[in-house]
C-alpha cells in the first residue's frame, strides 16, 4: 500500500463553508463514502443508499484510485440516478482524506460516512435523522452495526477508551436481544456507519488528514466532545457490516499506523496535565504488545508497533501544531468526559489487551 504525502502537500481541498440548503427539520443528507476495490460489495452499498426511504440526499463515492472497475460499475448507476456522484483520485489518499474531500464536495447538513462493504435498510437514515437533528448538542450518531454474515450478531455499537487511550467495543460479537436499543452516549462511533452534523465539524474539524486511516474516526469524535458536541448511539438506524470490526490481524502497515495515530492523538487532544499522566502507560502497553507480537516471532508486526510508537515522540512538530488548534478549540475541560465517556481502567482489560488484541 503507498500512503499519499501529507493532505496539505497532495491536493488543495475544497472549502468546508455552512451551507443550508432546507430547514433543520428536514436536512440534505449527504452520504460519503471511500471506496477502494471495492467492486464485490460498493455497488449492493450504493443501491440500498439511493432505496432507502429517505427523500433528501446525495450519494457521494470517492474512489481512491481503484482497478477493479468498480468505478466504472458506479458510474453507470450515476448516469440512471442524479443523487449519485463519483469522484476519482488519481492516487490512493487514504480513508481519511478522501473522507474529507468528499464532505468538502458536500451540501448536507448531515453527512453520513459509510464502509463500501455495508448496507443500510431502507429506514436507516430516516432513523439517524430522528435522533441527531432534534437535540442541538448532539454532534454525531453511530448507527446499530450487525455482522452482514450474521445479522443476529452486533457487530458494534459504538466504542469507549479508557483513560490510557484503550479503546473497547460496545457489544461485538454478541447477539443482540436489544440490550443496546436505548439511545446512550459512546465515546466513539465506528467509521463504517456513522453521521456527522456539518455544524459539528465546522467546530471541531474534519478527520486528521495525517492518519491516512485507523483511528482517524476515534481522534474526530474526541474532538467533537472537547468542541461540546455529544455523539451518541442511534438504535434503530441498521446497518450490515461485511467486515467486522473485531477483526484482529495485523499487517505491518496497520499495526504502524494504529500505533502512530493512537499516540498522536492522546498527545493532541488530552490537557497536558493528563498527556504527561497517561501517555506514559499508553506508550508501555503498546511496547509491551510489540513485544509479545515479537516473541510469537511476528518480528515485522512487533517493529512495525514500536515504530508507529516512537514516530510522533520523535518528531512531534506537526503533532504540537495541530494540538495547538485542538485546544484552541476546546469547550470542555477532561473531567467532564473522564468517567463519562473516558472509563477508568481494570486490570482485566489491560491484561487482555496486552496479551490478546491490538489496543
């Protein structure tokens, strides 16, 4: 995989500006999704996209340079249906990038980021609209993820971390006999199905374009809570995911940039009182698991981790400058989230995340 130069180096974005195009009440939603080879399932995507029952949206596909033809393939439903756009990148920019460009291209009040491997029912964003444009703090909603295989199983319901920067599933995996069918506050939606008041990311940002992908979705949320903004689960706006989130192999590539963007973003987004407290155990728990990926002789995947963690300590020049913003921008002091949305730790989960999975 090339990962593209930095986003202010490739391609001059277009401006993220307000735009209300209809009452708050009934918004444009715009639907963005990345798609990169995704030929076996973008096109199923689409099609349950422009079905659903929702009358006000556009579809926006941003492909990252792919050669499968599902471009092609995309095009041609584009031609027959005026709500689909396709834009093409001449390079493989990454998830986070062309996240961005593809809200940039957008006139939504809402915009909803989707997985090319998901399909939505048909009540889908009429639901997400339900739940996130009645309540003015409500920043972002996750929709209900199930497995796409499986459909009685949760594939996730959102996400929490605890104060060291560990992130834990909401539900994966387990059958869902409706125990998350209230709408609650998570600390983090999943990138596969979620939505985003444009408003919201005006005040907060859009994704990092420095991450490229993994953990650009959780640095976004904890933005939007420092910004003031709630993000919540929204129960009843489905959502099948083909590629479950509790797939836990690592290539190289991954276990870097899941190292590198976690570290970064506790060094972005936390007071510096509590990055001098926490990112400490952060950066010993990843070193630990790249010593145990190490020990298991997956050599490459253990200095991949140790790589992604020394990155941003070493040269932490263009993390500060965009700390500098984020707290700039900040509304809410860390205590109001810690023991809300941040959970305190256990020594379960440490030892399970250590020893088991990627943090």
């Amino acid at each position: 995989m090339r990962l593209a130069p930095s986003a202010e180096q490739s391609i001059k974005f277009p401006s993220l500006t307000e735009r209300r195009i209809l009452p708050f009440d009934t918004p444009l939603v715009s639907v963005v999704i990345v798609n990169y080879n995704g030929k076996s399932f973008v096109e199923k995507c689409v099609k349950s996209v422009l079905d659903s029952d929702f009358p006000l949206l556009e579809t926006i596909v941003i492909d990252n340079a792919s050669t499968d033809g599902s471009t092609q393939a995309l095009e041609r439903i584009g031609e027959k249906d005026g709500r689909l756009i396709v834009i093409r990148n001449r390079i493989n920019y990454g998830f986070a990038v062309a996240n961005n460009i593809g809200v940039g291209l957008s006139k939504g009040d809402l915009v909803l980021f989707l997985n090319p491997d998901t399909t939505v029912e048909s009540s889908c964003i009429s639901e997400l609209v339900n739940v996130i444009c009645p309540d003015r703090w409500i920043g972002a909603a996750q929709c209900k993820i199930l497995t796409m295989d499986d459909p009685s199983l949760i594939d996730s319901a959102g996400h929490f971390i605890d104060v060291f920067g560990v992130s834990f599933l909401i539900g994966s995996l387990e059958k869902d006999r409706g125990q998350y069918d209230r709408v609650a506050d998570i600390f983090g939606a999943l990138g596969a199905a979620f939505a985003v008041k444009r408003s919201a990311l005006l005040a907060a940002g859009l994704f990092d374009p420095d991450f490229f992908m993994y953990f650009e979705e959780t640095d976004l949320c904890w933005r939007l809570w420092l910004a003031g903004y709630r993000i919540v689960l929204a129960p009843r706006s489905i959502v099948y995911h083909k590629g479950a989130s509790s797939t836990r192999t690592l290539s190289n590539v991954k276990a870097y940039l899941l190292s590198r963007n976690r570290v970064a973003s506790i060094m972005k987004n936390y007071e510096l009182k509590n990055v001098v407290r926490y990112l400490p155990v952060h950066l010993m728990i990843l070193f630990s698991f790249a010593l145990v990926k190490i020990g298991r002789r997956e050599l490459a995947v253990g200095l991949s981790i140790a790589r992604g963690v020394t990155e941003p300590i070493l040269s932490p020049g263009n993390v500060i400058r965009k700390r500098r913003l984020v707290q700039s921008r900040r509304l809410v002091p860390d205590s109001m989230l810690i023991g809300h949305v941040i959970k305190n730790p256990s020594l379960t989960r440490f030892i399970e995340t250590v020893s088991k999975r990627p943090p």
